[in-house]
C-alpha cells in the first residue's frame, strides 16, 4: 500500500542520502553569481551508483540554475561519473593530482571528452598539462599560492613615470579561480 506500518509514506531510497555533500558560490569579476561548485563525498557508502546520482541532479537543476560544477572526492566515484555521465551532465572537476598518478583516469578523461562531456581540470597555476589531455578540458579550476596572489594584485596597480612594469599576472581570462591568499 505504500505507507509503514505507522502511517508514514516510504519514499525510495535517494543517492543524496548516502553522500556528504558541500557547496561553494563561484562568482564572476562583477561579483556575480557565474555558477555553484558541489563537492560530492561518498565517505558513507563504499560505492555511489553514478548514474543515479546523475539523474537526481538533472531533476533539481533546471536550465535557469546557474552552472554546476561536480567535485567528487573519491577516486571511486570520479571514475564512475567519468564513465555515466552524458554530454549534457554538469561540469566534472578533475583533480590534475590525480591524473599525475592514475593512468586508467587519463584514459577515462579521454574517453568522457569524446562523449562530448564537459571537464574542468583542477590545479595550481604554474602546473601544466601535456596539450593532448589539456584539449579535453573546457576550463581549469586554478589555485594561486601566496606569491602568485601577490604577483596578480600587483599586476593591477596603475605603472607610474620612471618605474619598472610589474611581472605579469599569473592570472589568466576565462578561467576559475580559488584559495587566492589576500590580505
């Protein structure tokens, strides 16, 4: 009859229940919402049906969301959204870490991109990526160090008469960025 015995509905099992999950605003130059970033732990469950998790977020995110991009925190469940995810799926964050030291996780890059999956690479600045894997991601999720916070700050103040230039500024356009040290 679809009620418990004490006159509650059971509702089916959701994926969500089984996952830690943790957001971050992405804002743009105008200090804009430009997208959300969910960061996905399946620290409960040893394994998370990717594809399920998937749809459920395809129900909840409609067209007028602001984009989203998916950082999971397991190896396992990368893989997995990797391997499920359509061409219209939110945005995949892969850290550049973890492909330095997964062969099986490049490939699998390679083969999501194909599908026509978007990706994000996640990295310091100065990291670089060999150009065949770099061609497989739509943007990068870039960190500063403290030093290269300082150089992006100092890159913006106005050049006066009789001065050097400042170095030029780590940051580049159309990209992402996070932990920028500033005081």
């Amino acid at each position: 009859d679809g009620f418990a015995p004490t006159g509650i509905a059971r509702m089916p099992q959701s994926v969500l229940s089984s996952l830690i999950l943790g957001y971050r605003p992405l804002w743009n130059r105008q200090r804009k919402l430009a997208g959300i970033q969910l960061y996905v732990h399946n620290e409960v469950s040893p394994s998370i049906d990717a594809a399920h998790l998937l749809r459920t977020v395809a129900q909840l995110w409609s067209a007028s969301s602001p984009p989203l991009v998916l950082s999971p925190r397991s190896h396992d469940l990368l893989h997995d959204l990797l391997a499920h995810a359509p061409a219209n799926a939110p945005l995949i964050a892969v850290p550049g870490a973890w492909l330095q030291h997964d062969p099986s996780l490049v490939a699998r890059v390679h083969t999501a991109k194909q599908r026509g999956l978007r990706l994000v690479w996640q990295g310091g600045v100065r990291e670089g990526l060999p150009p065949d894997l770099a061609r497989c991601f739509t943007l990068s999720l870039l960190s500063l160090n403290p030093q290269e916070s300082r150089l992006a700050l100092q890159a913006d103040i106005p050049v006066q008469a009789g001065t050097p230039p400042p170095p030029p500024s780590p940051v580049r356009a159309g990209q992402i960025y996070e932990n920028i040290a500033s005081a």
